[in-house]
C-alpha cells in the first residue's frame, strides 16, 4: 500500500514536470524568429578558345538547368538558365548552397555539353536579376567551359582488381556512340593527373589560363597512315594492361585476350605477342614492368588533334619537376573520373568539360566493373548509351566485366578475329 503511494506521487511529479516542459518548448517556439524565403541568382558564363577568366557572351546558355542545394537543410530547387545567362529562383530557404549548372545547346551546327558548378553560395538576402543586370558581385557566377558532343565515349572500365591483390586485368572499352565511321589512326588515351582523386588540387602556372587544358601522366597512341583502323557505330575497342586469359592466374578473373591493343610497358614476361602493343608516346617516369593505374580510381580522357603530336609540349605544377603533358579543351572527345566511392566528390580532381561528375566501384579488388548506361538499340540491335558528360549519371555498377556485353560489333581489321 505504502509503494502504490510512493508510485503514484512519482507519476505526479512527473506529469508536473513534463507539462512545464511543453510550455517551455511552445513559449521557444513562439519566441523562435520566422524564416523569411530569399531569391537566389546565379550568372552563367561560357569559356570558348584560350581564356583567362572572362566569358564569350555569343555562347547560347538559355534552356541549362540549374540546382540550388542547401544540404545543411536537406533542400533542392531547380530552374531554367534565360536567354541572358541568367538563373532566378525565388522561396529559398536561407543558407550556403552550391549551385549546378548543366545541360546541351547547340552552337554552330555542332551540340555542346555544357556542365560547370559553384559551391559555398550565401543566399541569407535576396539576390535578385536586377543585380546580376547590374553586375553587382554579391551575385556569384558559373564559368562553364563546353565540351563537343562526340561520336566516341569510354564505354566500360574494369580497373579494381580482385582478390586476392590481382590488377593485370585492367580493360578499357571505347565504342562508337555515333552515326558516323571514325579513323582511330592517331588517337590518344591518356590517364590524367592526379592520380587519385584527392582535395588537395594541382597548381599549374598562370600561362595555362583557366580550364584551357587537362594534364597526362601517360599518354597512348594509335598509330595509322589516317584510315588504317575505320571504326564504325555499333563497334568497340578494347585497350588493356596485360591481354590474356587471366583466370588462369586468378579464377575469379576475365579473358581479355581478345583485346585490339596492349598497352605494354616493356617487360617481356608480361608482352602477349598475339596482340599489337599501342605505345607510350608520354610518360615523363615510365614503369617499365607495368602500367598500373590505381585500383581506388584514376581519371582518363580520349583525345585527337589536328597536328602531329608533340612530346615537348608538356608542363609542370607551381615549384615541381615532374612533367605532364598538357591536354587541349578542344581535343577532348570524352573522360571519366574515378572515385574511390560515391561519397568522395570533396575529392573531385578532373574539370566539369572532361567529367561533369564522377562514378565508383565503391571498394578495391571487388571485380567490379563501371559501364555506360543504355538508352535504346539500333536497328541492326547494337546499342546506344546514355551520354550526358557526367558519369554519375551515365554509368551504372556491374558484379563482374564483360567485354561487349550489349552486342557491341567487333571492328573488320581487330586481330581478335584472327584468334
């Protein structure tokens, strides 16, 4: 009897307290200040040629979409870039955004995607167009620099390895996505600097202007008179650290050995004979056992110029020696930048021209491989893939590799034919 008292005097107390907390918290409520919603305005610049810093205001950016994201409080809103490179959204929650721009115009018959960003926005008053008219510089602005619509992409990547510790499998597929032939005689395949994806960002010297150029590390070439090797829609290559059957080494590894070129180093125990070598025409400290590019993630691009390629135009970071090759904006066809996961985007290394995103494996000798996300088929059911210039977007994780997994044509000259 004397413990039912001693209970229901406890619950007293606590329902007494618990009252007193809810009028604390509705009398905080009602002293708490009301959010007023803002407008964010962003203006949008287009690179084109060699630039500093300034824009080529004849590019069109009307119809790009833009995000603000506030992620402290987990909100997005989208709008529509206008005629005058101008993006206006109102009802926005107070705070740090960053804003992303993308999307694909049309300038001079040829298609460009344009792709660019700008974090660490503040948007705690109204921006508004009248102050982007004005040039007012609390308005922040987008440097886009735009990247060509071409008929080649990267079109699956195996590059993590499996276990236990086995890397000579690395594969790189490039497919013809287009509606037209195209020579790969004299087209490069470069792995850029950094290496890893990594916060900490090359300095180049101020001669190299703004986002005028990528930097390799290595540099491969196909060779051909112009016309050796026609590689027609519907048709892929393949180009990979060491070309054989690798479950041999490894049962949980591929085949490869059907590859069109080897990208060789020069150690003779690793050189398949059955298949070309394609050379390094650029690598300032070649590893002469292998070319292994890291199993977190590299970055790569494709590129064609229209001169002889030369091997002393090559630069080096602010107060270091190493050399890299410096890679022209307008040379680059398509790139993927690799990240250690899908998490690692503070970590982004590669400008929005080469890869407006980034994509992942997620984990190191897992035998995962990245491919390219398909759109539709042709009518002769090879396939076509999805081509934004963001990988995040355009590629998707498979369990395992698989060379031409979707039908892709074999090219009339590769010497896997003959195997």
């Amino acid at each position: 009897m004397k413990n039912n008292i001693i209970i229901k005097k406890i619950n007293i107390v606590l329902s007494v307290l618990f009252l007193y907390s809810c009028i604390d918290q509705m009398q905080d409520a009602g002293d708490a200040k009301k959010v007023t919603p803002v407008r964010g305005t962003v203006t949008i610049q287009v690179n084109t040629g060699f630039v500093t810093k300034a824009g080529d205001p004849g590019f069109p950016t009307e119809g790009l979409r833009a995000v603000f994201n506030n992620f402290s409080e987990n909100f997005t809103k989208e709008g529509i870039v206008d005629e005058r490179g101008i993006v206006s959204i109102d009802s926005l929650i107070p705070g740090i955004y960053s804003v992303n721009v993308s999307g694909k115009v049309d300038y001079n018959g040829q298609d460009y995607y344009l792709n660019g960003a700008v974090s660490n926005v503040s948007i705690f008053e109204d921006i508004t167009e009248e102050d982007a008219i004005e040039n007012n510089k609390k308005v922040p602005s987008i440097n886009i620099r735009p990247a060509k619509v071409g008929p080649l992409c990267f079109r699956e990547i195996y590059y993590c390895g499996v276990t236990p510790y086995y890397f000579r499998d690395q594969t790189y597929e490039i497919y013809n996505n287009g509606d037209e032939v195209f020579y790969l005689d004299s087209l490069c395949f470069a792995q850029l600097e950094p290496n890893v994806a990594t916060a900490t960002l090359p300095v180049w010297p101020d001669e190299d202007g703004v986002d005028n150029y990528v930097y390799g590390i290595v540099v491969w070439q196909i060779s051909g008179s112009g016309k050796d090797y026609p590689l027609q829609p519907g048709e892929s290559f393949l180009i990979v650290q060491e070309a054989r059957d690798h479950r041999v080494n490894n049962a949980s590894s591929f085949d490869n050995s059907m590859a069109e070129w080897e990208a060789w180093s020069g150690n003779a125990g690793r050189d398949n004979p059955e298949v070309p070598n394609i050379a390094y025409v650029f690598w300032d400290k070649p590893n002469t056992m292998q070319w292994l590019t890291s199993v977190f993630g590299a970055a790569f691009c494709i590129y064609k110029m229209d001169t002889p390629f030369d091997p002393n135009n090559w630069q080096t970071q602010v107060n270091k020696r190493q050399r890299f090759m410096k890679i022209a904006a307008g040379d680059v066809m398509d790139g993927v930048e690799l990240l250690p996961n899908m998490f690692s985007f503070d970590m982004k290394r590669i400008p929005g021209f080469v890869d407006a995103g980034g994509t992942s494996v997620g984990a190191t000798y897992c035998g995962k491989s990245v491919c390219r996300k398909v759109t539709g088929y042709r009518e002769d059911g090879t396939p076509l893939y999805q081509d934004t210039n963001n990988s995040t977007d355009d590629f998707e994780v498979m369990d395992q590799p698989m060379i031409r997994r979707n039908g892709e044509k074999v090219p009339a000259w590769s010497p896997a034919l003959n195997n």
